[in-house]
C-alpha cells in the first residue's frame, strides 16, 4: 500500500507536538494524510486556540477535532463539561468510533499504556483508542455510527530509559530513579528521527505559550542547553500493535 492514514489521539494541547510533532511533520511532507483527535479543552478556550498555532506550525491543514472533555486537572478547560476520566466511558467509544468509521484512518498514533508518563488523561486516551479501534470494526456496534471500518496497526508514543536517563539529573534530581517512568530498548518498536523536523517541532511546541508559562517541567525542558534538548526532541519512540495480520508500517520508505 502507499502512504497510510493516520489518525493521532492526544489528551491535551501540547501533547501532539512534544510527542509526535517530527513525526506528524514527517508525514505531511511525504504527502501522507492524517487526522487529530484533542481529548480535552474546549473549543473557545486558549489552549485550543494555540493548537491551532501548533498545527499549522507542523503543517496540517485539516481542523483538529475537539471531544471538548475537561482535563483532569484544569476544570476551566471545558467550562460546564465533564472530566476525560469521568466522562461515561460507552459514550467517549461510541464518539470516537464514529470518527474513525469516518476518517478510515490505516494506523492510529496515541500514548502507551503508562500514558508515557502517568497522566491519568493519557492513561485514559489509550484505553479509548484502543477500545474505539475495536469498536469500530464491530459490526454489531453502533449501528447508527457508520459503516465499520478496521483500523490496521496502532502506535503507542513512549519516552526509552536513555531520555529519562539524560533528563533525571537536570529535571527530576530530587525523585529516585526507580520512581521515574522509561521503556526499555527492546520494547520500543519504532524509532524515529525526526532532527530534519527540529524547526518546525520546536516552533509548534513554542505555539503552546500559556501551558510552557503554567508547567515548571516543559518550561525547564525547553530551557535545557541546545545539544541536549535537541537531541531529546530529535527522537521519537513507538510501540506496535498489529489488530490485523502484517498490519501497517507507520513510515513508508
């Protein structure tokens, strides 16, 4: 086959640039097509409004589409809306599914079980992409949500040891190292570098002002020397998981 789909489920603004940015840039200049999918934040709030910013930085032309969930942690994010993780979790599958019968995405890009790091709202958008993946190719499902649709492979961003390694003494010195999260070398599947990409990345995660201004941890990354935060941000990681025999290579050539 040529290029794939793709479709990207991300908990917040912010997340489809520090974690899939070179990735979503990559794929955009090799003529692929692709979606996104913003679990939180609603559509008259800034941080939608710097997603924007962000991912036309990375050069995606298509509009995000906004489930407009608040995040877990930032009640103001969707004014009168439910929590992500507390939201009814039949209706967010049903939701997504629909998209997904609509979209016909071939892979479907989105955090590893740990949500990478812990997030309970990453933790929460794996959980609803991989359930909404097999929901989607359910005939008996949601009949009212489209044609079914099977999605071929779904990727899973995570952060490898040597990051976090490169990262404890300048961000986390204060937190034992076992306390810290990391995917060992053999249990990555993918790794993507993306330092062709480093502009536009970086400008797209610069776009994202209020939540660089609000987190002392992204702040600090982004003030990191050169050499070092260049060379963390030049790698993306991936694990695989194929729902249909060979699945699909998430990069084509």
């Amino acid at each position: 086959m040529g290029t794939p789909r793709l479709l990207f489920v991300h908990a917040h603004p912010d997340d489809e640039s520090m974690w899939t940015g070179g990735l979503i840039a990559r794929h955009l200049q090799a003529g692929g097509e692709l979606d996104l999918v913003m679990c939180t934040w609603a559509e008259s709030t800034p941080r939608a409004n710097e997603l924007l910013d962000a991912i036309t930085a990375l050069g995606v032309t298509r509009s995000p589409i906004l489930l407009g969930y608040a995040d877990d942690r930032v009640p103001d994010s969707a004014p009168g809306g439910p929590r992500f993780c507390a939201a009814p979790f039949d209706e967010q599958v049903r939701e997504l599914s629909a998209h997904i019968r609509t979209l016909h995405p071939d892979i479907i890009v989105t955090y590893d079980a740990f949500g990478i790091y812990g997030h309970p709202d990453h933790v929460h958008a794996h959980r609803l992409a991989c359930a909404a993946a097999d929901a989607a190719a359910c005939r008996s499902l949601y009949l009212d949500a489209g044609d079914p649709w099977q999605v071929k492979s779904l990727y899973f961003a995570t952060i490898p040891e040597w990051m976090i390694d490169e990262l404890a003494p300048v961000l986390f010195a204060a937190v034992p190292r076992e306390h810290l999260p990391g995917t060992a070398d053999d249990a990555i599947d993918l790794r993507l570098d993306v330092t062709e990409f480093l502009t536009q990345k970086s400008a797209a995660i610069n776009c994202h002002r209020s939540e660089i201004d609000r987190s002392r941890t992204i702040s600090m990354f982004m003030s990191l020397p050169d050499d070092l935060r260049f060379r963390l941000l030049g790698s993306e990681n991936y694990q695989r998981r194929d729902l249909v025999p060979g699945g699909c290579d998430l990069v084509v050539g």
